[in-house]
C-alpha cells in the first residue's frame, strides 16, 4: 500500500499541491481597511486543511469574518481540489447547518466535528484556476448559474481571485440589475505547513491569531463594532463586554488599554449550546474608561443594547 507522501506526489500536479499550499493560512485585509476604512471593512479568511480522508482527496474548510466579531462568520464552505490537467477545479460545498461550526477555522475541537454527511454541494459554483507563472487566476466556473439571494432577489455570482504565494485578492460581483463590487487585498498571516493527512494530530489547541499593538482610532472602531453586534453594553459607568470566544477578550482588553481603560473581571458565567450538539463558555469581561462620560457611550446609547446578544431574557 503507498503512503500518504507517495499518493500525494503520485496523484496530484505540482500546480495543485503549489496552489493547496498557498490557499493555507489566515489573510486579512488590515492594511486596506486601516487605509480606506469607509469603502473596506476588516475582514479576514480562513482557509484550514480538512484531514485527507474527508474526501480522500485534497479538501479546505474556509471561514471570512468580520475582525470585530471572530465567532461569528458571515460565510463558510468547504472546498475540494480537482486536477483538471491545464486547469485546477475546485469544487465548493455548504454546510447544512453552518451556525453549529463557527468558529471551526480558530477550533480544531470544532474543525474535527466536520463530516461529509453535514454538507451539500453548491451546484454550478464550482471555481476553476489556471497557472500564469508566479499566481493562479481563478474564477466561477462559466455559464452565469450560480445564484445566490440578495435583499429577496435572486442574483448569480461573480467571483474573480488572484493568489500569490503570501497574498489573496478577491473581487465579488453579484449581478442582477445592479454590480456591487468587493475588492479585498488580503495579506497572508500564517502559512500552515502542507501536512495534510497529520495536520489535526500534530497540532493542539486554539489556533491563535497574532494582533499588532493597537492604535486608538482602531480600538474605538473595534468597540463600536461589538456594540452594534451585542457583544458590548453599558452598565453605569462599566463596559461589560460578553463572548464565547475567550481569544476576544484579549482583543477587547488591548481596545480597552488603548483607550486609557482597565479590564477590572473576567468571569465565566455559563454553558451555552451552540447549535444542537456543542456547548460552549460565556464570559463576562467588565472593563472601565477614565472619562466618565467617554463618546462611545453615547455610541452605546445610538447604537447598542441594553441586553447583549447572549442574554435568554425576554
């Protein structure tokens, strides 16, 4: 029987195995957002190694999230690479229930609960990439079939992307009448080493994302953020801030530093489910400003809530 290592250079093109090991990694746009903050939000993609045995085949687990809010991401799918011969097919699926994954590109406890009976092919979205020297041009495969719902109108996807060894760009257009165009620069962060088949047994624990040292003006559209989302209220003179992603209350301790405050608890407080199958911890973060009557209360007051996004209370 040949090993993992001889099938996969047996089986595969170095143009396939070139492009799986680029696709690997966290990207974000950070320098782009930070640039042109009114035209780009912060996001990042994700793309994860699914174990070689999901598909017997090459296949990813893919995340894009918003940077305020790493838990919860506006879109996922799973993705297997085809060789074609002078063009790399890669075919994308959905999860049926996506809400009970989230999160599973940051998880591998999460990742490892994937199973090919939990997802549905996404017909005639397939994307397909060819090689021009040193990047891969990819984009939906043709025929204008892929359709997606926006706003309660039916549309088809367009989807253009560029990848290069450390860098994404990607481009949406939904058409249906109107073009929204979405160009993304996305920079990769962290390259994961083309270990396909051992990746989930050689590597334990979070998959941590390292942060620069925060600016004021990005601590405060941070926090903005996870007000809009629920994430974050005011109580008297207290920020409380609830999540159950424990990698956010660093993110939200170095906002609240930036800005002058202090991170005075961190408690968890409950088991919620996630889902049907997953339950997970709540923490409670209480953070205080030095300004008492500091603007992003009054964006609270605009903006929030008085019960976060976690609160069972009527």
């Amino acid at each position: 029987m040949l090993t993992f290592q001889e099938s996969l250079s047996d089986k595969y093109s170095p143009n396939l195995l070139t492009l799986a090991h680029w696709m690997a990694g966290d990207f974000s746009n950070q320098q782009q957002a930070a640039a042109n903050p009114r035209e780009f939000a912060h996001i990042h993609v994700f793309f994860r190694p699914l174990p070689f045995d999901f598909f017997s085949d090459i296949g990813f687990y893919s995340e894009q999230v918003y940077d305020y809010d790493l838990w919860t991401p506006y879109r996922q799918g799973i993705h297997r690479l085809v060789d074609q011969g002078d063009h790399i097919y890669i075919e994308n699926y959905s999860l049926v229930d996506s809400f009970t994954y989230a999160g599973a590109a940051r998880e591998l406890s999460i990742l490892n609960t994937i199973s090919p009976d939990v997802i549905q092919r996404r017909q005639h979205c397939s994307m397909v990439f060819r090689r021009e020297g040193d990047k891969f041009i990819g984009e939906v495969e043709p025929g204008h079939l892929c359709r997606i719902n926006k706003n309660s109108c039916e549309t088809y996807l367009v989807s253009d992307v560029e990848i290069t060894e450390s860098t994404w760009t990607l481009t949406l257009t939904s058409r249906f009448g109107d073009q929204n165009m979405v160009p993304y620069d996305l920079k990769n962060g962290k390259v994961l080493p083309m270990k396909l088949k051992s990746l989930h047994k050689e590597t334990s624990g979070s998959l941590n994302i390292s942060q620069p040292i925060m600016l004021p003006p990005e601590a405060q559209k941070k926090i903005q953020g996870w007000i809009r989302s629920r994430h974050l209220i005011c109580s008297g003179n207290f920020f409380v801030f609830e999540t159950v992603d424990y990698g956010a209350i660093e993110r939200f301790s170095d906002c609240i530093s930036a800005l002058g405050g202090t991170v005075i608890t961190v408690d968890p407080v409950d088991k919620i489910w996630i889902g049907n199958h997953r339950q997970v911890m709540l923490y409670r973060v209480r953070a205080s400003l030095l300004t008492p009557g500091h603007k992003l209360k009054q964006y609270w007051i605009k903006y929030g809530s008085f019960r976060t996004r976690f609160d069972s209370n009527p």
